[in-house]
C-alpha cells in the first residue's frame, strides 16, 4: 500500500471514527436507551396526543386549527422558529384555542449537522426570538428524531424533555393519500399513543393530504371514546 492510499484511510478513519462518537451511538442511546426520551403517554388513561411538526404555516395551520377548533380536540405544536416568526399569529391562535407549543428546531436542521455551539444555543435563541409571545418551552422533538453528542446534554441542562412519537403516518411523502394516512392511524392508535403528522414541509403539497384524513379519522377515535390530549395534559403528575 503506498502513502496516499495509507493517508486516504487514514482521514475514512478519522472520519468514520468521528460520526460514530458524534451521530451514530448517541443516536442509538437516546432513541433506544435514555429516560429522558419518550415515545408514549402512560397507559389507563384511553388517552392519545396528536402532534404536529414542521409549522406553523401560513397555508396549512389555520386549517388544521380550524378542524381542531371544530371537533374540540386539542395539540401540541412542534415549531420550527424561522416558520414561527413569519406566523406570530397562529402562535398567538395556538395559545389562544388552549394547544401547546413545543420546539422543533431553529431552522429544520438534522442534528447530525449541527455543530456542538450550535445544538446548545438553538432553544435559547428560539425563545429569545419569541419573547413578545411569552413562549417557554418544556418539550422538545429534534427534526426527524436524529440527535448529537450535544442533544440530549442540553436538554437536560434546560430540564427539557424529549417527545418522538409511537405512530408515523408518513404523511410528508410525495404519495401518502388521505386515506392511508387515516387508515394507518386508526390501525396503530392505542392507548398512550403519540400521533406525529406534519402541518408544514414535506413533498410538494403533502400537508393537504394530512389536512384532509384529519376529518377521517379524528371523528373515529372520539367514536371509540380516546380522549385527544397535550403532550403536558398526558404527563401530567410526571417528571419532567
């Protein structure tokens, strides 16, 4: 082996070595392993929290509020804060019509691309940027659940916790219709179940299909007597 193919793998080394401890193994800990990450409410309650990423939307989350508003049915919003300061008002309808507004990210960024400094200023500077609106988050749920060496470390240090989910309609998908979207839901819901659905981002158009099978399915589950609750409502007595 000569010394530019010793140099090449040495850097794959370096590299491989790098995403390991940074990504790959505190990824593995937090979603399989840590306490401090939860994929569902406790049991007994016949309860169920329907969450929503990616928003707010100036197209779509009025929409989705409007069906929420309709069959009284609250939810937990998980923000992103660059999509949040061009939508004050439907943070201001969300607080109003009694959802919960949670952290999703600054600016829809893997954690896997995020810097240590970076990770640890993103909520700080996400609420600085929502002071007028009094926002104060509690909970958080990293875009499409990937963490770093810094995620968790700096939930905890802001006594955060994280919420990912139990049932995934893959609503963002370019060929998700309304129907199957429903009919996931309604196959997978039980009790203690965290439904995550997008109100924002996505394929093309996605959020309409999202938007039409909430009318679907949202009516079912009340039919089957589950009680549609905050992230805050169905921890309540917890620690968090």
């Amino acid at each position: 082996m000569n010394r530019f193919a010793k140099i090449g793998l040495g850097t794959l080394g370096v590299l491989a070595g790098t995403f390991l401890g940074y990504c790959a193994l505190p990824n593995l800990y937090a979603r399989n392993v840590s306490k401090r990450v939860r994929k569902t409410l406790p049991k007994g309650k016949n309860q169920v929290a329907l969450t929503f990423d990616d928003g707010p939307n100036a197209e779509y989350t009025g929409r989705v509020l409007d069906i929420l508003k309709k069959y009284q049915v609250k939810a937990t919003f998980f923000i992103v804060i660059k999509n949040a300061n061009q939508n004050l008002d439907l943070i201001e309808r969300m607080k109003e019509e009694g959802h919960e507004v949670a952290f999703h990210s600054y600016k829809h960024q893997s954690a896997w691309e995020l810097t240590p400094w970076e990770t640890l200023k993103e909520i700080p500077k996400g609420e600085e940027q929502l002071k007028a609106q009094n926002i104060k988050f509690s909970y958080v749920r990293p875009p499409w659940g990937t963490f770093n060496l810094f995620t968790l470390f700096g939930m905890l240090r802001r006594n955060l916790q994280v919420i990912l989910w139990s049932v995934e309609a893959y609503d963002w998908r370019k060929r998700q219709t309304k129907e199957k979207i429903a009919e996931i839901i309604l196959d997978r819901v039980e009790d203690g179940s965290i439904i995550v659905l997008h109100d924002s981002g996505g394929a093309k158009g996605a959020p309409e299909h999202t938007i039409g099978s909430l009318e679907l399915w949202i009516p079912e589950l009340l039919k089957e007597g589950y009680h549609f609750v905050t992230i805050s409502q169905g921890l309540k007595g917890e620690m968090v």
